[in-house]
C-alpha cells in the first residue's frame, strides 16, 4: 500500500468520516459534487490521488433527502473517478444495503448482495470494508477482491460489561439466524464479566413477508435479557423477542443493534414497554428520531474508533483480526 492516505466522503457522510479520519489520523480529501437539473451530478476529487491510497466512507442507508440507491451511485463515480486518476481506493461501507438479499429462497429469487458486490468491483477498488454485515460468510463470497469484515460487538461487549457486571445475564438472538451472532457475543460477554451467561434464541419463520412464531428456547427467567441483532428496520422482529423474553419472566430486556438505518424502527422500540433499554451504534448516520433521543432509553456507541482502529491496520500492514474481539484502544498521542 502506497505511503501516502487520505479519506473521502460523500456529502450525507462527512460526519462520521471526520471522526474516522481523527481516530485514523489521516486528512479529508476535498471532494467537489455538483448538482444538476433533472437529477445528474458530478464528482470529482479537488486535489490529485496519483500514487495514494483513498479510503472512501459512504453508509448505504436511505433518508428523505438521499436514497439509498442515489448513495450507492454517487459511491460508485466516486470510486470510479478515484480510479481514474490514479488512486487505490478502499470502500469503507459502515453500512451495507441490499446485504439481507444474499440467497434464493424462492424461484427466480435475485441475490442481490452480490449484484452490489459486482457494481462495486466495476471500479476497480482494491478492497472493501463491511461492519456487522447480515451473513459474514455470504459478504466474503460475493466479492472477488480482499474483503475486511469488522464488528461492533466488541463495542456493546465493552458497554454492557461495565453496566450490568453484577447481574445475572442472558443473551437472545431474535430468531434462528442470528443464532451464531449471538453465540459469539455471548462468549465474549461471559470472558469479561467473569460469569455464567445464558443463552437463548426466538423461533421465528417468515413467508410473503408475513412474521409468524415467537417461542423461546432457552433460559431468561430472573435475569436480564440481552436482545442482540444485527438491524433494527421496522423494530417487529427485536419487539416480538422482548416481549417473549418478559412472557419468559426475564427481569428486563435491553435491545442491541448495530445498524438503525430507519426511524421508524427506533421508535417502535421506544414505544414497545416490554423493552427496557436500546444500545445502536451510529453506523447508518442518520439523524436520531426526536422522541427516541428524549426517551432516556436509547444509547448510541459511535464506530469511529473501530473504523480508524482497522484504517491504521490496514495502513501499516497489521492484522485487523484483533479488533475483532478487543474494543480497540485510542491512538498513542
């Protein structure tokens, strides 16, 4: 990798990408985006890339004033124009759309995960950097180019160890997907906390859209239940598993995600009174809904530090493996 880094971001990211880039210690790439009538626009970098690497930060997740689809575009001439002048470019993608389409479940059935992955290795990029993906296995075979899989589980392992160390836990994944997710949280919950750690797991089945099931396998009772998921969108899923965790007689339930990407699926987790407390991160970058931020009940982790910790890996050839299981130190002054 060449010396020289920088870090570009699309106008809806810059936020998080000035975090990354302090925590990374690397400088923003001034980026010109014009916009022009009838929906066309153009990117270009405002100083020369030549011979640099370029980590690019875009979170794929829709709002009013950006769809999701328009991100992944100006994404794409972005990576593309990088190329052209004669960058390497990393993706770094804190959150990843059209990543649960990763199979076919029915006949003619699109997988979509790896349309995207196609679209983005038509520019050339060198690598790409995914957080708490759907399915880690799925992400990996998508992709023909060096592929960097982070998680945010270390983070919330690091917030609840210190909140609730001396209470009796359980870990709940939603439904039998998440099962392995939530295994791994749960080891490494155990190992910090230095104490027995249930586990458990919602049965849940889903045809036409249509959410049926919600039985408990496991032990919650008298304990505080942590319900672990990947996504929160409409909030149903992690809504149904409170509620049968409380039915279980679990003290209280708390909720963790990695990605919020829709307002409306915080809320209805705020409304929800099965659930006690929410724990997110700010990887999708959308504006927290006003009355989840006023509840009192929701925590935000910012995945700043993760992402800088794997930049200054990934700069200076270490492993990024130890992130993995560590909540990463800050930079030596």
């Amino acid at each position: 990798m060449p010396q020289e880094a920088v870090l570009a971001a699309l106008t809806e990211s810059l936020p998080l990408a000035s975090a990354v880039a302090r925590e990374a210690g690397l400088s923003l790439l001034a980026v010109e985006e014009r916009r022009f009538s009838g929906g066309e626009f153009k990117l270009r970098p405002l100083e020369s890339v030549r011979g640099r690497t370029v980590f690019v930060l875009q979170s794929l997740a829709g709002t009013d004033t950006a769809a999701v689809c328009e991100r992944l575009l100006r994404l794409l001439f972005l990576l593309q124009g990088l190329h052209d002048g004669g960058a390497r470019s990393v993706a770094l993608l804190p959150y990843l759309a059209f990543a649960r389409k990763d199979r076919r479940t029915q006949l003619r059935d699109p997988v979509t995960s790896r349309y995207v992955a196609e679209l983005l290795e038509a520019t050339h990029l060198g690598c790409v950097v995914g957080l708490d993906v759907h399915n880690p296995a799925a992400f990996d075979n998508a992709f023909r180019i060096p592929t960097v899989h982070l998680t945010a589980l270390p983070t919330m392992v690091a917030h609840f160890a210190a909140s609730l160390r001396e209470t009796a836990l359980a870990v709940v994944s939603p439904d039998i997907g998440g099962i392995k997710r939530a295994q791994i949280f749960h080891e490494q919950l155990a190992a910090e906390v230095g104490g027995e750690v249930e586990l458990a797991f919602v049965c849940k089945r889903r045809a036409r859209d249509v959410v049926s099931g919600g039985r408990l396998s496991g032990e919650v009772g008298g304990r505080t239940a942590i319900v672990l998921d990947d996504l929160c969108a409409t909030g149903g899923t992690l809504i149904r598993a409170a509620q049968a965790c409380r039915r279980a007689g679990a003290q209280s339930v708390q909720v963790a995600v990695t990605h919020a990407p829709m307002p409306q699926g915080l809320d209805a987790l705020v409304a929800c009174e099965a659930i006690c407390g929410i724990v997110v991160t700010d990887s999708a970058g959308i504006e927290t809904p006003a009355r989840a931020a006023a509840c009192g009940k929701l925590l935000t982790l910012p995945v700043a530090p993760l992402l800088g910790a794997a930049v200054r890996r990934m700069m200076t050839g270490a492993p990024v493996a130890p992130l993995l299981s560590h909540w990463p130190a800050p930079p030596s002054a």
